[in-house]
C-alpha cells in the first residue's frame, strides 16, 4: 500500500518530529511574488518568509513562479504549496513542513500568468533564483546582452516577453498603467552586487521602451543587492524515499540542505517590507564585503572542487574533499592567494571563515554533483576566480593557485568536445563554443588558452593581456590535461608556487 501524499489535509496527522507551520494557513494572503521555485529557494527564502509568518504573521504568503521547467502544478500544486525540508548533517536528519507558498503559477508557455501576479497591486516584493544566465547580462561587465536571443525577441515583442528582463520590464509598465504602486524586485541569486544588476538589465531594456517607463522605475522601484548562503543540491528519488520511509508520507517535492543559512540584504526598499531581518536575516548598509566573504571562499572552493574533482574522477564535493591532495590544495589557495584579496566583514574572521566553509563541504549526507556545481561556470568564474586574480595582480601577488581552477574550466568543457571523446555532458552558455575551439585546435595548450581567453564576455581584455596570467592558465591546462591531472595538483602545492611556469610544456 503506497503512502498518503502530503497535503493540508495530513498536517495534523503527520508524526511529531515533523515541524509543522506555526500559523494559519488558511488567513494567508500573498504580498510577494519569487519567480525560479527550486530547491534552493525552498531550502531558503521561503523558509526565512515560513519563519517570519510564524513569529508576526502577516500579508507576507509566497505566490511562487516558474518561467522555465519544471512545471509547478505536478509537484507544489498538487499539495496546495507544501513540501517537506530536510537538514541533514551526516547521518542526522531533521524534518519541516514549509507553509509560506500560498500558491504556484506556471508561466512556461507564455508570460500572461506570471504578468498577472507581477503587476498585481498585492505584491510588494519580488525575489527571484533565476540563475545567473537568467539576467542576460555579459558576465564580464554586468551590461544587458542586447544580442542575447530573448532580448531580441522581447524588444521586438514587449507584450509577450520570454526573458526575465523583459518579464519584469512589462510588468512594471502594467503596474505604472494600473495602481502604481512602489515595488521592490529583489535578487536572491549568487552573482555579485546583483542588485546592481538587476537594476541594470531592467532599466537598460526599459529605456529602449521608452523615457516614460524609466523614469517611473528610478522613482518607484529598489533593486537592493542580497547575499545568501545555504548549501541545497538537487533533490533526488533517495530523498523523497527517505520522507516516507522515515516519516511514512509521500512528498514529491522535498528540498534538502544543510543546517547552516545566511541571507544579508541591503536596507534600501520601496515600499512595504517583509522584516526577514526578525529571523535571522540581516539588514546591512552595504552587502559587498559579505558577497567578496562567500563567493570567493565558499563558492570559490565549490568550483574549485567542481572542476578538480571531475578531473579526478569524483562524483561529490564530500568525496573531492576527502581527497587529502585536493584538501590541501584548496585549503593553501584559499589561506595564500584568496584571503588577501578579502574586505573586513564585521564579526567574521577570514581563516576561522575558511575553516567553516571547508568544514560545510564534508558533509556526507549533502550529496552535491561536481556537474551540479560546474553548470554555467562560465557566468560564476569571473566573480570567484578572476576578481580575485586582478586583485592579486595589481600588486604583483602571485595567482599560481588560484589559475589551476580557471584552467580547470577550461579542461572540463574541453574534455567534453568531440575530439576530446565527450568525457561528459556539460551545461554551461559558452559550451558549444569552447567545444568548436577544442576540436579545431587539438591538445595545443597554449593555443587553446589564447583562443578562449579571446571571450570578452567572460575574460576583460586588460586580465587577459596580463602575461603572468596567461602563463599560469597554459601551464595549469597543460597540466590538467595530461595522463595524471591529480599528480599535477599535487605538483602545484608542494612546491614553490611558480615552479610550474618553469616546467617543459606537454607535447601538442
């Protein structure tokens, strides 16, 4: 006998070790729209929003939107909102039922369903987790992609928008039409200042609509910048049979993370507020030195990690990090060459910073896909990678360690191009791209690395015509794609930091 799915009806009925919501669901009334429900806002925002109903319950329920798959209605829909969030921290396991989701809209075929939410008088926040690709904006200057296809379309067709510029750009101009009132759009994604932009690709596309419609916005909309940290990988089959084999419900749409949370947003708002800085939230004047903290420690290990660890042929983080060269090698690059680069956060203390986030990426019972996190590296290298590398350079630092990761996104995505055998699938914007350099060119490290480095979207000009750089990109390419990529790591840290540049480069 298969068991009950999750729904208002079970929640009294659930076992007690299964936190349920804290107020009543049936008073809920949406006041903020997320477009991008997936895991990581689940695990997240709506858990930080579910927390702020239970302490001063107010017009704050979720009106959650996907734009792009999957479709809502047959996981979120079917359980009017509700799903179970899982903290695991190895072989613990705690349960939540999270209640903030007043209802879904699916808005895949066309935008007509998200528009109607977005410019709706009730909402007065939106967030959104839409990837950093979802902003269509070039990677190396923040500017709006006006070649990029959907923008095209959208400009051409503003009614009927596909991206998420577009999507918010029509919505403010049916809100400056109808009640006009003020809005704050919110980003929740983990690119730097994406406050910034946000602000940037939406006013960008609506001063192509017209002056009226951009002035509205500078008068009446706030793009504040946030950063937020929560370790949350894909759902899979095992979690959703651990809720019913432990909690004996079936959940189709349970989210799993780990215990620790962070969300710093900048205090700058228009309109009415959800007071998150009640649950553990923090309101900051400005959120730049908590970003440069976790992208280039944090995310800058995962990605390091990501695309080391596929090299070396492992399948999660826990497992790369095991690796006592991979450990060493990440932990030196972190204390030597990235926290020099770091801004003073008040209270935090860089290497006990360090320490914490390794100690976050052991955790056995968070199954992280190195694929997972090397999806579109090329929209996240540039803030975890190569900001702190031009910050090095500038006052003649080395960057022997930080170069290997740059290097091993390049090996990643080359390894998957048909000359290389397809190693792997991969996901990334620049994909096909680097794909067509690596089977023109073949094994020639330094060839490659002048051809990809010729990517202005991804690399500026004035990085890539440093030749230390340069230098320290081909020899880690090299390395990486030699017979023993993992010798080469260890290679790298034991001994002096340059000693590679000096080594004979692997036969083309």
């Amino acid at each position: 006998m298969s068991a009950e799915n999750l729904s208002p009806a079970l929640l009294e009925r659930l076992p007690s070790e299964v936190r349920r919501p804290a107020y009543d669901r049936a008073a809920l009334k949406p006041g903020i729209a997320h477009i991008g429900v997936g895991a990581f806002h689940r695990c997240h925002q709506a858990e930080y929003t579910d927390d702020l109903l239970a302490k001063d319950f107010g017009r704050w329920g979720l009106v959650g939107i996907n734009i792009r798959p999957p479709l809502l209605a047959d996981t979120l829909g079917k359980q009017d909102g509700l799903y179970t969030r899982l903290i695991r921290q190895n072989d613990e396991v705690e349960a939540r039922i999270i209640g903030s989701l007043a209802r879904v809209v699916d808005s895949q075929d066309n935008a007509a369903p998200a528009l109607e939410v977005l410019a709706s008088s009730e909402i007065e926040m939106v967030t959104m987790t839409v990837t950093e690709k979802g902003y269509c904006h070039i990677p190396s200057n923040g500017a709006l992609d006006l070649d990029h296809p959907d923008i095209v379309h959208d400009l051409a067709n503003p009614e009927t928008p596909r991206s998420v510029p577009g999507i918010l750009a029509r919505a403010l101009e049916l809100r400056m039409a109808t009640h006009r009132r003020p809005v704050t759009l919110l980003s929740c994604d983990n690119i730097p200042t994406n406050g910034i932009i946000l602000g940037n690709v939406v006013r960008t596309f609506a001063e192509r609509r017209g002056r009226r419609l951009a002035d509205w916005i500078e008068a009446n909309v706030a793009f504040p910048s946030a950063m937020v940290d929560r370790i949350a990988p894909a759902t899979t089959e095992a979690d959703i049979d651990t809720v019913e084999q432990r909690f004996g419900y079936r959940d189709g749409a349970v989210v799993v993370g780990e215990r620790f949370r962070q969300w710093v947003i900048e205090d700058r708002f228009a309109g009415c507020v959800p007071r998150w800085d009640r649950v553990g939230a923090t309101f900051v004047d400005d959120v730049t030195p908590f970003e440069h903290l976790k992208m280039r420690v944090l995310n800058g290990a995962q990605t390091t990690l990501s695309y080391l660890g596929v090299l070396g042929g492992f399948e999660h983080t826990f497992e790369t990090i095991a690796d006592p060269r991979l450990a060493r090698f990440v932990r030196r690059m972190l204390t030597e060459e990235t926290l020099p680069t770091l801004m003073p956060v008040p209270g935090i203390q860089p290497t006990a910073y360090i320490e914490q986030s390794l100690s976050r990426l052991t955790n056995i019972a968070i199954r992280h896909r190195n694929h997972q996190i090397a999806t579109d590296g090329s929209q996240k290298i540039v803030q975890r990678l190569l900001n702190p590398i031009r910050d090095r350079l500038a006052k003649d630092e080395s960057i022997a360690l930080l170069s290997v990761p740059v290097a091993g996104w390049m090996a990643y995505l080359i390894k998957a191009s048909a000359r290389f055998g397809r190693a792997w699938q991969v996901s990334d914007p620049f994909a096909d791209k680097i794909a067509a350099i690596a089977d023109r060119i073949g094994s020639d490290s330094k060839v490659l690395v002048d051809a990809i480095l010729a990517i202005d979207a991804i690399f500026d000009p004035s990085l890539t015509a440093n030749a230390t750089f340069r230098a320290h990109v081909v020899a880690g390419l090299d390395g990486l794609l030699s017979s023993d990529p993992m010798g080469f790591v260890g290679q790298v840290f034991a001994g002096p930091t340059d000693a590679r540049l000096k080594q004979p480069a692997r036969s083309a």
